[in-house]
C-alpha cells in the first residue's frame, strides 16, 4: 500500500497525485481547494512513487476505492500502457496525467492540453485562426500542439533542438502543423515557451529560451513554467510591452478538468487559482 504525504495515518484519501520527487507538487493544494470550495469531505494527498511502480499506484487506486488520481513525471508513460482505457487526447499522446473510475475499469485522460487552451480563452485571448509558435517538443508540448490545431488556430510551428523532435510533435497537429526556427519567432501570434528554460533551482533558471529582442507589440507569450510565477522571459515580454500569460493558468486549469471528471461538478477555478499563486508567492 502507498503512503499519503502530510495527512495523518489512517486518513481516507479520495484522490492523489503520484510521481517522484512529488513533494514539490502544487496538485494537492489546487484540487484540495476544490474540494473544500464544492462542499466535500474529501482528501487529496501526495504519493511517492518511485520509477516503475506506477502499476502499484494503480493498484492502490482500485484497492482503496479512489476516485481518481493525477499523474506527473516520470510516471505519464507507464500509467498509459497500464490503465484499462485511453481518451482519444491520451490515445493520441500516449501519455497520461489524470486517472479516473468508470465501474471497475480506470481511464486515462491527457488534460494538459485543453488545460493550456481554456485557460488562454479565460484571459481573453482568441485562437481562432491565430498562427502559433510552441518552444519544445517534450510532453506537454506535444499536448499544447494538438489542442492548438483542435481548437482551430492557424499554423502550428514547432521549435525545437532535435529536428526529429520537432517534426513528431508538429504531425499532432495534422495539416496545419510545420516546424521553424528561432528566428522565426517574431511572425507568430502567440509564442508558447513549452521548455523547462526559466524555472525556479534548475540549470536553466534566470536564462531564456529565445532572445526577447525578436518579440513584439501585437504578440502574446504563455509560459507553461510556473515557478517562478514571473519567469525572466515574462519580465522581459514586460518590458516590451508583449502580452503574457503565466503558467499558472494551465497548470490550474488542466487540474479544474481533473476535478470535473472526478466529481461531476463544474471546478471552482477561481478558488483554485487564488490556492496555487498564494502557494507560489510563498515560495
């Protein structure tokens, strides 16, 4: 049996996240916001779990009755190939990061994508038609492309260092999907940073994934980085007068598509955006 983080023994925990390290995670401060804001007794904690234990995790889930279970690294892969059924996104993905219980099978969805997209929608951004640039190639990216395309912008260019990377994630988005470089940066909408440049104690903090001076009025840049809440690239878009958006919009919204499987209720996004920046400023 898996150990909760942070509850006292004996607590019935409804819903979790797993990974490894885990105790970083915002997941339990957002979704326990929800759960108290909608009224229910439930408890959501943090599990460990090392590498290749994910199919214990799933156990644990089945065993205790869970409701569900959110995912993140490494453990995304593994719960795909070991859960009883995909949503087309995870299908298409082939990763996942939420685990709900329909009967006695566990479904795998990918949340990530439509997390970013409703959260952009939220802040007043309009994607119809729009061309869009996505900095990386890794998971969230690839789910960042595909929703893009399903939402129905313009182009979808990825950048990225491996071109083979580049072009595997911009065939998610079928025909209006294409890779470009950094230098093309400045012809995009909206620039979308999917790379892990600029987060808080990594060897990529206080850098920038692209040189700000290709930036401009007229254009948006999202972070999916969203500690720290103000990136150096965000404070740069700042000086420029270039729109942005933090990355604590997907990382709340993709958590709100979570708790709507879960329980059935629509999400209280605000309480749970108001949880996770207080958590971040006390960081």
């Amino acid at each position: 049996m898996l150990t909760p983080i942070g509850v006292p023994a004996g607590t019935e925990v409804a819903a979790g996240v797993i990974g490894y390290p885990v105790r970083h995670s915002l997941s339990p401060t957002i979704c326990q916001a929800a759960f108290d804001e909608l009224g229910l007794d439930w408890v959501y904690a943090a599990f460990e779990v090392l590498p290749g234990d994910a199919g214990q995790a799933l156990d644990h889930m089945r065993e205790r009755d869970m409701a569900g279970l959110s995912v993140t690294m490494p453990h995304k892969a593994d719960v795909a190939a070991a859960v009883d059924e995909l949503s087309p996104a995870a299908a298409a993905l082939g990763v996942v990061n939420c685990v709900s219980r329909d009967g006695a099978r566990l479904v795998g969805h990918n949340t990530d994508g439509a997390g970013f997209c409703d959260a952009l929608l939220a802040e007043g951004v309009d994607l119809a038609g729009i061309d869009c640039a996505v900095l990386g190639a890794g998971g969230a990216a690839r789910a960042v492309v595909a929703e893009l395309a399903r939402r129905g912008v313009g182009e979808v260019a990825v950048i990225a260092r491996r071109p083979e990377a580049a072009a595997s994630a911009a065939a998610l988005a079928g025909s209006v999907g294409s890779t470009a470089g950094l230098a093309d940066v400045g012809r995009y909408r909206l620039v979308v940073n999917a790379t892990p440049v600029g987060m808080a104690e990594t060897e990529g903090a206080g850098e920038l994934p692209i040189d700000p001076d290709l930036l401009h009025v007229g254009q948006h840049v999202a972070e999916l980085v969203y500690n720290p809440l103000h990136t150096p690239l965000l404070t740069e878009c700042h000086r420029r007068g270039v729109g942005v958006s933090t990355g604590v919009g997907m990382l709340v919204h993709q958590a709100a598509h979570a708790v709507r499987i879960w329980t059935g209720s629509e999400p209280p996004v605000d309480a749970m955006t108001a949880a996770a920046t207080a958590a971040l400023q006390g960081r």
